[in-house]
C-alpha cells in the first residue's frame, strides 16, 4: 500500500489517542536508522521544538520522517539525518512526533527523551557540515545523487 493512502489512516488512529509503530522507508535518516530494519514509535505531536524526529506532509500526499532544523513563526525547516537539503511546511503540516525508535531488531525501543538518543542527536546534528563525506565513507555504494563530494 502507498504510504499516500496508508499514512492517513495511521493518523486516523493516531487523532484516535493510540500510538503507532511505523516500519521505515527510505535512506533519509542514515546512518542511525535503516529502510527495512528499524520502525519508528509515534504519537501525536503536541509541542514540538528543533531537533525532534516528525512526521510531516510536505506536499498532499507526500510524507517524510525528518528531523526539526528550524521553527520560525508557523514554518519548520525539517532534514534527515541522512540528508543534505532541507523541506520546508508548517506547525499544521506535522502529523506525528517520534517518541522512539526500534532500531536492528530489537524488542525495547531507543527512547527519544533518553540519554542515548539526545547525545546521538547533538552529536549528529553538529556535524552537519561534514556529514557527506561521513556518509560516503559509510555507504561508499549510495549513487551520487545522495551523497555529492564536490571536486
């Protein structure tokens, strides 16, 4: 099922008060989460702030999980981790927080408010200059298009 017709019905569930495991889709948060093999833990945002994980409609029917750059006003800058350009939407836009991560097949889930998760991430989110060249030593075989070393 497309995730245009199946994320709507997530949310559904999510405005319903449950939370939602979420297999994942897609290289954009490497290198800490894989298409395939982790899920993510959702719930409905509430108050969100920079560095969060959301899930967000970028565009109708266009849905990524991407991490909070920035919050100006109404508008979000959103980035994956695996990523080096930015999406933009506002507040409204976002449908669901990440409140954890099930990450390499494991049953108890990386928390987002705990220790390891938020060191991950201020480690992470500062190396944003030099990420590429770190994520083409990480997945040399990833296309061009995804991690560009400038000559």
């Amino acid at each position: 099922m497309a995730n245009s017709e199946f994320l709507p019905f997530v949310i559904e569930r999510l405005n319903e008060g449950h939370t939602a495991t979420l297999p994942l889709r897609g290289r954009s948060m490497r290198p800490f989460l894989e298409d395939g093999r982790d899920k993510a833990l959702l719930h409905l945002p509430g108050l969100v702030k920079v560095g969060d994980a959301v899930l967000a409609e970028i565009c109708p029917g266009h849905f990524v999980l991407h991490r909070i750059i920035s919050i100006e006003g109404r508008q979000v800058t959103l980035r994956g981790d695996g990523n080096m350009s930015d999406e933009q939407c506002t507040l409204d836009d976002i449908r669901a927080k990440a409140i954890g991560f099930y990450r390499k097949g494991r049953h108890q889930p990386d928390t987002t408010d705990g220790r390891k998760w938020r060191l991950y991430s201020w480690l992470w989110t500062r190396l944003y200059p030099i990420r590429r060249y770190l994520l083409f030593l990480l997945y040399p075989h990833i296309p061009g298009r995804m991690v560009r070393l400038k000559k």
